[in-house]
C-alpha cells in the first residue's frame, strides 16, 4: 500500500478545513496511514499570498523536498491549480485526481466568472445562484471576499491539449451530473491516462461531500 503524503487544494472562497477536514476526507485518508497536505489558494486565508500569484506555484511550494513524489486532490478551482502544476512538473506527482472540473481547455465560463466576482465585491449580496453561494461560502471561512474576487479576476490561460499531454500519471477525474463546469470529455481525453468517474444527480458544491466521490477516490489513490 502506498504511503506518499497526500495534497490536497480547496476550491475558491473555501478553505482546507471547509473542503477537506469538515467533510471527513482528512480523517479518512489519515485512518488509511496517509500524511494530509493542506495547500491554500492563493488569495484566500487570513495571510493569504498575492491573489494574482499563479495558483500552480502554491501548489508546487506545498509539495515535499527533496524529490518525493505526493499523490493529490484538488476540487474545483483547486483542480485547475493542480492540473497547471502536474502539466508544469509532473515528476511532483504519483496520482492525481480532480473533481469539479469541467474542460479546461474551453476557459472560464465568462460570464458566470463575471457574476461571481461581482457578487463578491458588491455591497448587497446576490439574490440567488452560485455567486451568492459563493459570495457566503468565502466569507463564512474568514475569506477576504475582495481578495478572492481578484483571485478570480487574474488571468490565466485555459491548459492546451499539448500541456495537458505532459501529465501521463494516472488521473482520475470526478464530475456531477449536474455539475455547472459542464462535461470532462476534452480532459479526459487529452490526459494520456485518465479516468471519468460521473456522479448521478451531484451538482458542484454537493462533489466533496458525495460519500461515493470520497470512496472512488481514497480507492484509486491507493492503488
């Protein structure tokens, strides 16, 4: 049974202990003899690094010295950060697995990213919807919301089907039926050596307390 340390990164306006602690990810990976790595996106916490920083660099610093090699997971805007860093240096990396993540190499729905910052720097909050989910969420974990809007607004190309083609390790990706960030089939398809697990009736804020996502994904790890 493998023991390498395992990563794992948030999704935006959240935190490690909302994504992965509070949902029993932490406790259930740990019970399996595995070292949990909390990696925090740029932007959020309370000392958070700059919100423009590449959030594959923060990934990449959360990784261990000296060579050895970590299993991660990532959800949502915590997947791409980890997909950009496994593209960027997959030697880092043994399994990877990411859930809530649509076809990176479509970008950003724009106009949903738009109501989304929007809601999180305006004075009143959304009426309804992800931006306000969203909105609730970043401040309900001690979120600057301000900060995490600037997060959201940083450029940053969408992944070409080249760079994804780097990232030959196993990849198992997790997405909702339901899930707003659309279909997987161009990531799965340009990652040499990925799995598409779907979740029936799973919207995205639903995957990482979906006990079957949990399951699918402590079992692919440890193989």
């Amino acid at each position: 049974m493998p023991h390498e340390p395992v990563l794992m990164v948030h999704g935006v306006g959240s935190s490690f202990d909302h994504n992965w602690r509070a949902t029993g990810w932490v406790d259930i990976l740990e019970g399996e003899g595995r070292d949990v790595i909390g990696v925090t996106l740029p932007g959020h916490g309370v000392d958070f690094v700059s919100p423009s920083e590449d959030p594959a660099d923060a990934v990449l610093r959360g990784c261990p010295s000296g060579g050895k090699q970590v299993d991660a997971v990532g959800f949502s805007a915590g997947g791409h950060a980890l997909l950009r860093a496994a593209a960027r240096c997959p030697a880092a990396f043994r399994r990877i697995a990411v859930l809530g993540v649509g076809d990176p190499t479509e970008g950003d729905n724009g106009a949903q990213l738009g109501d989304i910052v929007d809601g999180l720097e305006a004075d009143e909050e959304p009426s309804s919807g992800t931006a306000r989910t969203i909105r609730r969420l970043a401040v309900g974990v001690g979120n600057d919301r301000f900060a995490v809007a600037r997060f959201l607004r940083a450029e940053r190309p969408p992944l070409s089907v080249e760079e994804l083609a780097e990232i030959r390790l196993p990849a198992l990706v997790v997405l909702g039926e339901n899930d707003f960030a659309g279909t997987a089939a161009g990531l799965v398809g340009a990652l040499p050596a990925a799995t598409l697990v779907t979740l029936p009736r799973t919207d995205h804020f639903a995957t990482p307390t979906n006990f079957h996502a949990i399951e699918t994904v402590v079992r692919f790890l440890a193989e």
